[in-house]
C-alpha cells in the first residue's frame, strides 16, 4: 500500500513538472537560417522561411521588421497557456502580451491558404503588430487598407487556435541589451525573431531526472509485489 501511494505521488510529481514544458523558455538552440519563400514585397521577402534548429528542418515567420535574418543561438519560447514566459522574447515586455504574440501565429497559417499575393498585407500585418512606429514606407492607402483588414481578422480569430506547439525564437545575444527588447529596434540588436509551428521541446534535466527516478521506483514496486505474492 505504502509503495503504492509513494508512486502514485511521483508519477503526479513527474506530470506537473512534465505539463508546463509548452510554456517554459529552453535553449539555447542552433538556428541556421536556410532561405527564405521565394516571395516578395515591397523589396522584402514574405511568407515562411526555411531553417534547421538543432539541425531539424523547420518553417519561421519573421516578427521584426527592423533586423535581418542570420544563423544565430536562438531561446526557444512557447506560447502554450494563458501566461506563457516570454522573459527571453524581444518583444515579451510590450504591452498586450501575450495577445500580440498569439495573433501573430494566427496570421501564419494564412500563408498556407492564401494567394501569394496576399502575403505581403499578412506579413506587414504581423510586422505592425510588434513595431512602433511602424515602417510605412512604400505602403499605400489600399495595402494598408488591406493590412488593417488582416489585422482585424487576427484580433477576431486568435482565441480559436491552440499555440500549444508555437514557440518564439529569439537570438540570445539581444536578450537584455538596451534598445533591442521593447517597441522600437535598431539594425544594431542583431539577427530576427522568429515564430514557429514545429518545434518539438525535449524535457529539462530536472524533469528527465524525474521521469527515472520514477521509472526506478515503478520497477522497486514490482519488485516488493512479486516478493508478497510469492
């Protein structure tokens, strides 16, 4: 009975550290930056670019419009939960957060069901999303007429998506550095911040020691019942 209790108290142990991993900050990761969509607008690429993490093949949304992509150590953030930590993210201390975050992940699965043509309004929208003042320059009165209009869909539909698997990737070389975690960034903060949908998170030291002890205990307690039976 007593081994009983002392596992089933351990397995909940290992569920409660193992249930927040969708919400913890882990890294640093490798990110190499492959290449991006192919598409482009207003002189910049839109749409998905291609990367490895830790030498996985991934798709990523860039997020600030005023850096460049480049390979760089990344924190990998997730958005999973009501109060994820976003202590890493360039942009966690802005206010609205984790709002804008999560309506920047619904604008990326736009680009997998519409036109090309249209991901340069989804992209500046995710863009204006995260930058003040943001970077009209060569956008008219209709594309922005058309941003707004994503924008509007973004505030309308983020609640009806599960962001247990989207993470944010941040180059750890801006975390803290004046000026480049806030509203408005400089080229001086360094490679882009970047969303995904794809990322598999591997469990901390902590959790994993954990998961063996359990497993050690688990065996013990076979062990102790096959002995009373026999």
């Amino acid at each position: 009975m007593l081994a009983r209790r002392a596992l089933r108290a351990l397995s909940a142990a290992v569920l409660a550290s193992a249930m927040p991993l969708s919400a913890q900050v882990t890294g640093p990761s490798a990110l190499h930056f492959v290449g991006g969509s192919g598409v482009s607008y207003n002189g910049w690429q839109v749409g998905a670019y291609k990367a490895t993490l830790d030498n996985a093949p991934i798709s990523i949304w860039c997020v600030d419009f005023f850096n460049h992509s480049a390979n760089a150590q990344v924190w990998v953030s997730g958005l999973g939960g009501t109060n994820p930590d976003l202590s890493k993210t360039r942009f966690g201390t802005l206010a609205g957060q984790p709002t804008l975050y999560k309506q920047a992940a619904a604008l990326t699965t736009l680009f997998a069901t519409t036109a090309s043509s249209e991901w340069g309004y989804i992209h500046y929208a995710i863009w204006e999303l995260m930058s003040d003042p943001f970077p009209h320059a060569g956008i008219g009165n209709s594309a922005q007429t058309k941003i707004n209009g994503y924008l509007a869909w973004s505030a309308a539909n983020w609640t009806s998506y599960d962001y247990g698997k989207m993470y944010v990737l941040t180059d750890v070389a801006v975390t803290g550095q004046p000026g480049c975690q806030g509203v408005v960034n400089t080229g001086s903060c360094g490679a882009q911040e970047y969303l995904t949908g794809s990322v598999t998170v591997t469990p901390e030291p902590a959790v994993l020691g954990l998961m063996a002890f359990g497993l050690v205990g688990m065996s013990a307690a076979t062990v102790v019942r096959r002995r009373k039976r026999s």
